[in-house]
C-alpha cells in the first residue's frame, strides 16, 4: 500500500481506517463505537471501548514472553550514570508504586502532578498513574514555583511526585524547596508529596505532607491495571497559549494508544524490538509520546537520556549513545544539531562512532532551517527527516512517512499530510488558498484519535481557541503553505506564542511578569530569529514617568523577575527600553510590525496606526543596537 492509498482511504473512510488500527492494540473491551461526535461536532474516539495504557506498555509483552527484554535504558552522563531496567524489572516498580498511591487513599478519577528530573523514576510514576486510573500532570523540571502553583491550582492534585534534584552541566538543583514554594503560593493543597531521593547532596526540607518514594515502593504490594474507558484522561498536560494561563490539554488513552502504536510504525518505521530515542524531556509531549508510551506500547528499547547535546562532556554525546545502545532511529529538536554543529562544524566527533544502527533521523519541535538539514545530511549517512505536531495533537500531523514509503524529502518542508489530517490552508475569510499561497494552517474535522479530548475544565476556552475561528475545522494557530505537490510548509506560529528551541512559550504570559517590575509602565514581548534556538524572545520596555532605575539595572532585575515567575526555560536574556510602543488608534499595540523591524523583514505601516514617528523611533533603537546586553544583528 502506497502513501496516496493509505492516506485518502483515512480520509473517505476514517471509521473503518480506525477501526483496523485499533486492532493492533489489546482491549479489555473492545470499542463497537468507533467514531461518534460531541458538543460542536467535535470526534469522540472509540467510546464503549475500555483498556489500560501500563497494561499495553509492559503487562503485555511480559505475558508474551518479552520480560527479560531491555524496556528502559537510562544514560545520564551529568551523573556518568547508564542503568538499563527489563520489562518485568520496570513492570514491578511501577506496580508496587501504584500500590503505594492506592494505600495513600488515592483513586482512580484522581489527579497527579509530577515534577522530576530525566530519570527512570518519572517514568514509572507516569506509568504506575495510569495503571491505577489516575490522571498524571508532568510539570517540566525547569519550571519556577509560580508556574508549578499555577498548574497545582488547575489541575487540583491529591498528590504531587517529585525527586530530591536535577542536575545541569555544572550545578545541581534542588527540587524539594521548589515544590514547597509552589505549594506555599498555590490555593489548593496536595494532600501528599511522594520524594525520590537521588542522594546527590541537595538539601530536602521535610513537610508534613512527604512521602518517602523508595519506602512507599518497597513497602506497598504489586497493584494489577485497572480498566478505564477509553475517553478517560490519561493525562494533562499544560502548553502556552496567547493569554498568560496556560492550557492544560486533555488527553484520552484509547485513541492515543492507537495513534501511538499506529506513529511508532507507519511514521517512525519502527519495528518492536528496535530501540528508539526522542531526546526529549518528560515534561514535554514527546517525552509522553516518544519517550514513555509510544515506545514502550510498540515494545521498543526507549532511553531516558540527562544531559545536553553539547558539554555533557563535549558535542560527541549523541554519537556515542547511538553507537553503545545501538539505537535505530532518533528525535531531536533542530536547535540540538544547530549546537552539535556549531561545536563540531566539520563532524570530527561523528567519525569516532560506530552509527550503522541508525536508520533515521527525526526532527521536530520547531522549524528546521536547510543549511542544519544539509550539515546533518554531510556528515550522517541517513535521511534526516523533518516533521510536524504540536502539544494539542499528541502525535505527528505532518511527516514523510517512511514506514508506508520512503518519500522525496524537500528541505524546508515538514512532508505531507499524515493519514486521519485532513490539511487545508485557509485565508482570513476561511477559503482555500492556491499552492504557493501562505496562510493558516487548519485540520478539517473529525481529528483522528490521540488528539486533545479537552481543555481542562475550560470547554470554553478550547472552543473559542481551536474551534469558532473556522467552523468545521481546527484551527492550529501556524502559518504555511503547500506546494504543487501537496508538500507543506510551516512558516510560524500567527498568534502571540514563540518557539525557543522547540519549547512553545506565551510571550503574554512574559508581559505579565515584565509589567508587574514598578519602573514598568507598559511593555511588549516578541519573538525575534535566533540562529541556534528558532526564536528568543525580546521584551519592549516603557518606563513610568520619574523612574530613577539606571537601564542596566531594571533590565537586569526585569530578567530575574522572569526567570523567578516563570523559569530558566523562558530564556529571556534581552530587555530594550523605549520611549513608547507602536498602536493602532484603538491602542493594540503592533507586536507583528515590531518582530518584523528586529528580524530585518519587510514590513508596512499599517493605516489605523495612531503616529507613524514611532515606527522609525522602533525601527532606530533595534537596527542600531542597544547599550547594554541586546545587540540586534
């Protein structure tokens, strides 16, 4: 079957598409509904159908005989740490930690937020949650206090996992005081905090709310799955919007685990038994897909990797951990390799390893510039492949799918369609542009199973922000084009959302921090090119009227301030102080016209702009460079 086959038959027949791949995966009962529909004609996937996502990532192969087989593989060169656990070894931990929550009172329906390093053990949290019916909130490790309060409050939470610290390239970082800060700001408060200690040093003040995890797993007997149906939420997980909450996306587990078993095949040509590797974290949507239950569901080696591309000891890391678990096709993002290449741009460090393993390479999280692709094409002997999902579809949505064909890979684009994506690009007015001509990027429904049920208890908010722009259609807030041979392209998110090396971040969420600093009288935060990460953001200050703080020292405490509300992962290293922002006569201030300015783009001064002066003012300060900390290039 060819890709043009396989893909219009998703299309014209999607129930009886579905319903075959669902097969591939074990039911306890299984679906007689297939597809039906919700509020708005939105697709409820396999309804009557009930099974359990642990169960499909370990029970199963260990009934098949597969125990003794190598599950997780956990390389931690900050540590110099390489650890590999069985099925049956993984199965155990995550059993017995289920019995643990449930001794701990909690049931299935409850909700869990997990905040941990790359280690096995957030793994088996994930897992041993969803074994025992409870919905998981994983919480990226470099987030601050306020964003973890933030997402305690609307997920609510009986209990939180945590581990003693992270470890970065040259320090270590305690997590236990950051939890309990959070927990301190936070309105509703988890009953339980559930502590791995690493025994790395880091400092781990007791609550009356700490649970030791090695304890509670070592004391608690081994839990079976428990059956859910398949709509109930395997997890939330909360992505950047253009306000300054974040979304929390609901994900379903029946749909997912075929859309995952279906991607580890049909998208990734992964076979069970290979080993694969998303260098990725937990916290993110690849590290649920690709790290933890994609692989594991497909019966793949999967490795849990804590380092960097780079420094953790030097830009040889990836090589090495391809050549000694002999991985067989891998996920990065591209700002992973433009560091690899910068630190090693004639590849000196690749011809040291043995790569015949690796069949693929797969990138993905941001947009892929030509020359990364073709350094990466120089110097590896295997396709590197772009594609393209988001948080809210939980698997790819555009990609060349190498296990239907090996398709003509055109640099720039992230491939075509994939099978159950129904991809038009769409003007303002919601008709279909020509090839060639840019756009909006949008999905016609139904969506194909795995994509987001939900917005956490905001139903609201999910319809206004992918579902009433066009009707019938969900609207993935990016720009793009196709071309005459239905390759598309994705130019860039439309909406005040930015991409720093593959990490979605609300430029509004910033403001709100930069505004709260009391020299601020007003600002903006826009996302500029970067050559290593996609884009970085850049915050426009105005100052109150007699602020007596010197430039550098309120651009300065404006970055603490954001590192300390939102993290290190806001990345915001660059503060311009302005005398005023442009803004159209009804006082929108032009974010779009500014990144335009600073990343040297043409740009037109639009009629309803209330002093046209400004333009130049803005134009001035960022062509010419900033004293200071922000050079413009």
């Amino acid at each position: 079957m060819d890709y043009n086959e396989i893909y219009n038959r998703s299309i014209t027949d999607p129930k009886g598409f579905w319903r075959e791949q669902s097969e591939a995966i074990d039911w306890y009962r299984k679906p007689e509904t297939i597809l039906s529909f919700g509020e708005n004609g939105y697709p409820v996937w396999f309804k009557d159908g009930q099974l359990n996502a642990c169960y499909l990532a370990l029970d199963k192969h260990i009934q098949d005989g597969y125990g003794d087989m190598t599950a997780i593989i956990y390389d931690s060169p900050v540590t110099q740490t390489i650890k590999k656990y069985t099925f049956a070894e993984v199965k155990s931990e995550v059993a017995r930690l289920g019995g643990g929550m449930v001794a701990l009172g909690l049931t299935k329906g409850d909700t869990v937020v997990i905040y941990m390093p790359m280690i096995p053990q957030a793994a088996f949290a994930m897992l041993a949650c969803a074994r025992i019916g409870l919905t998981h909130s994983v919480v990226f490790g470099g987030f601050a206090p306020h964003e973890l309060a933030i997402r305690i409050d609307d997920c609510k939470p009986r209990a939180i996992i945590t581990a003693s610290s992270g470890i970065e390239i040259d320090r270590l970082i305690a997590y236990k005081p950051l939890v309990d800060d959070a927990i301190s700001q936070a309105t509703h408060q988890p009953e339980k905090v559930i502590v791995f200690n690493r025994k790395l040093g880091a400092r781990i003040p007791f609550k009356h709310y700490d649970v030791d995890y090695d304890a509670l797993v070592y004391g608690s007997d081994e839990v079976p799955c428990v059956a859910v149906d398949a709509t109930h939420p395997l997890y939330i997980l909360y992505t950047s919007g253009t306000t300054g909450k974040p979304k929390g996306i609901v994900r379903d587990t029946g749909g997912y685990a075929t859309a995952l078993k279906f991607s580890m095949q049909k998208i990734y040509n992964i076979q069970e038994d290979a080993v694969f590797w998303a260098a990725s974290d937990v916290g993110w949507v690849v590290g649920h897909s690709f790290i933890v239950y994609g692989p594991l569901i497909n019966r793949n080696s999967t490795i849990i990797f804590e380092g960097k591309p780079i420094k953790t000891p030097d830009a040889s890391t990836f090589w090495r951990i391809i050549a000694e678990h002999k991985v067989n096709a891998m996920f990065t993002a591209p700002t992973a390799i433009r560091a690899i290449k910068k630190e090693d741009p004639d590849g000196n460090f690749i011809k040291q390893y043995d790569l015949s393993s690796l069949q693929t390479q797969f990138l993905a999280g941001e947009r892929c510039d030509v020359a990364t692709l073709e350094w990466f094409n120089k110097h590896i002997p295997v396709p590197a492949i772009d594609h393209w999902w988001q948080t809210e579809s939980g698997w790819p949505m555009i990609a060349n799918m190498v296990g239907v064909e090996m398709p003509l890979i055109k640099p720039g684009s992230v491939g075509k369609a994939v099978c159950g994506y129904d991809i038009r690009i769409f003007n303002e007015e919601g008709k279909t542009l020509q090839a060639g001509e840019e756009g909006y990027v949008v999905i016609k429904l139904p969506l194909p199973p795995g994509t987001l049920l939900d917005l956490w208890n905001d139903n609201n908010r999910f319809k206004a922000g992918y579902l009433n722009r066009f009707p019938g259609y969900y609207f993935s807030g990016d720009g793009g084009f196709k071309d005459h041979d239905d390759y598309i392209y994705i130019t860039g998110r439309v909406d005040d959302v930015i991409n720093v090396a593959g990490h979605r971040l609300s430029t509004a969420e910033m403001e709100e921090v930069v505004a709260s600093h009391p020299s601020v009288a007003e600002c903006a935060v826009i996302g500029i090119n970067d050559e290593l990460k996609g884009q970085i953001p850049l915050a426009l200050v105005v100052t109150k009227l007699g602020a007596d703080t010197e430039h550098f020292q309120l651009e300065q405490e404006v970055i603490k301030l954001v590192r300390q509300q939102i993290g290190a992962v806001a990345a915001l290293k660059d503060v311009v102080i302005v005398q005023r922002l442009p803004k159209t006569r009804s006082g929108k201030i032009l974010r779009k016209l500014m990144r335009n300015i600073a990343d040297g783009a043409e740009y037109q001064i639009p009629s309803t702009i209330d002093d046209e002066a400004i333009v130049e003012e803005i134009a001035s300060v960022l062509s010419h460079g900033h004293i200071g900390i922000y050079n413009i290039k």
